[in-house]
C-alpha cells in the first residue's frame, strides 16, 4: 500500500528531477509539456504543481536559473561574449538577455562582469579541463592553489535533500539529520558527498539546495527521506580541502573566483560536489575536516 510519506517521496523525486533536466539544458527551448513529461505528470496539473512545491511559477524558475547561470559563466569566462553566454542559457539575443540581467541585478551584464567578486559569498560555478594527471598553480594568491584534473566514474548515490541558507545550518543538518540516517544504513566505510545546487551569492538563502548523500550498492533501496540518484561521471577538476565549514567557503572561492577563469577551461552543466572518502577524517571538538572540492568541466 502506498502511504503518505512514499507517496510524498515520489512526489519530492519527480521534482528534484525537473530540476536537474533544468539545469543541464538551460540552452534549449524548455516548454511545459516536455518538462511535466520528465516529471510523468500531465501537463495540466504539472504548472500548478511544480508553483506549489518550489513557490515559484515555472516561467519565473526558469528564468532565474538562466540569468544565474548566466551570472556564474560571466564571473568564470572572461573571453565568452555576452552574445555567447546569452545563447548559452537560452537567450535569442544579447540585448534579451543584458534587459532580464539589469533588471534582475541591478547591472548590466558588462558591470558585473567587472565587478571584483573575489570577496563575495561564492560557493560555486564556472570552468575546468586539460590534460590528465596535471596540477595547476595561482602564485598570486600567496599559498599555491593546486588542482588536479581526475576522472570519476558515475556513483550512484543515496541523498536526502536540506533547503535553505549555506552555513552553520547545513553542518547541523548533517550531524542531526543525515548521519543519524547513514548510521542506520550499514552501508560500512564509503564515499560521501555534498552537493551544492546554487550558488549563495546569487540565489536568496531560502531558495539553496544541497544534498548530502552516500554511495549506494545496485540493489540498495531508498528508505526513510531519502532518495537515489546517480551523479555523473567524467572528467572533473579537485582541490584538496582541509579546514572547518567556516574556512571551506574561502577554498570555493580560491577554486572558482580565482583559479577557474585562467585555468582555459569551462564548468558544464554536472554539479559541483564535495568528496568524502572511506578514510575523510572529523574532529568533533575542533571541528577539522578534509575532503575534495570537485567542479565538473569541459573545453572552453
């Protein structure tokens, strides 16, 4: 019998499934009827639905995450045009897109492209990809950021989704809701991960999403809040982590803010993650911890 909660879950699923198509095509014509077909609702229910659970409209969530991703590829991609990015997320033209930008954040594209954003709250966003096995070194930044260039094979994983502000909140949701979850798993010593899907200095902190999820065996099945997804493999671009969570949002700032827009390479759409590996440590009285910030990328 399917009861409210997995019915709730199937329901929470189909969503972070729209979203995740959104995502990674955001340069394509996105109509209702392809969407609720990802989703596997009709599309007569589907607007009224997707309004109830994200509270936004479906045009206004969309239009969001183009002008986002716009903002994010404009910060990483100093050689792209405005035209390019604009067809990049989904724009017919720059002057359509420079007119959404302004009036979303208050500058136009060409401002904020030269804005210093090395002190802003970046989490995540912009290019990466070359060679395999080569590490890459920014001498300006006093301590030599060191990034190398793997390539993953997909995993797939167990999550259960927070929603809301990055920060001291997201650490005690995973030490109150996930790890209390992940005990009860008998999953053993495997890899974890953190995904974060926006970036908190461009979408308003109620609005963040991040997983927290566990790799998963094949024939495991989602229990409790959690869900399954898969997160993809290829060719991603790490920096080793060590620090507290209030020291790991300076070290996505050296990787994206810093490193990523000379490094001759571009993010695509795959999200960004945080790697826990069997061995990670944690040190519950100084709060110390290591891990791999993971960006997906591609060619420029």
């Amino acid at each position: 019998m399917n009861t409210p909660n997995a019915s709730r879950r199937q329901y929470e699923a189909r969503m972070h499934r729209v979203q995740a198509y959104i995502d990674r095509h955001l340069d394509a014509p996105l109509d209702l009827q392809a969407l609720a077909g990802v989703a596997h609702f009709s599309p007569f229910h589907f607007h009224r639905l997707f309004l109830a659970w994200t509270g936004q409209t479906l045009g206004g969530y969309l239009a969001r995450r183009r002008l986002e991703r716009g903002a994010q590829r404009l910060r990483g991609e100093p050689a792209s045009t405005v035209l390019s990015i604009a067809l990049g997320v989904g724009y017919g033209s720059a002057e359509a897109f420079s007119r959404a930008f302004k009036a979303h954040f208050g500058l136009s594209p060409s401002q904020w492209r030269n804005l210093d954003h090395a002190d802003s709250n970046l989490h995540q966003v912009q290019q990466a990809a070359a060679r395999d096995d080569e590490a890459f070194r920014n001498p300006d930044e006093g301590h030599p950021v060191i990034v190398h260039l793997i390539d993953r094979p997909p995993v797939r994983m167990g999550y259960v989704r927070y929603q809301g502000p990055y920060g001291p909140a997201l650490g005690r949701f995973w030490a109150e809701t996930f790890n209390p979850w992940l005990a009860t798993q008998n999953l053993g010593a495997v890899a974890r991960f953190g995904i974060s899907h926006d970036d908190p200095s461009l979408v308003p902190p109620e609005q963040c999403r991040y997983d927290c999820g566990v790799a998963v065996p094949d024939d495991w099945v989602p229990n409790g809040a959690a869900l399954v997804t898969e997160l993809p493999g290829g060719r991603y671009a790490a920096l080793k982590f060590e620090g507290t969570a209030a020291e790991i949002g300076a070290a996505w700032r050296q990787l994206m803010g810093r490193w990523l827009p000379g490094s001759g390479l571009q993010l695509d759409a795959r999200p960004c993650f945080e790697h826990y590996g069997p061995g990670s440590k944690f040190d519950f009285k100084t709060g110390l911890f290591d891990c791999e910030l993971c960006i997906p990328v591609a060619p420029l």
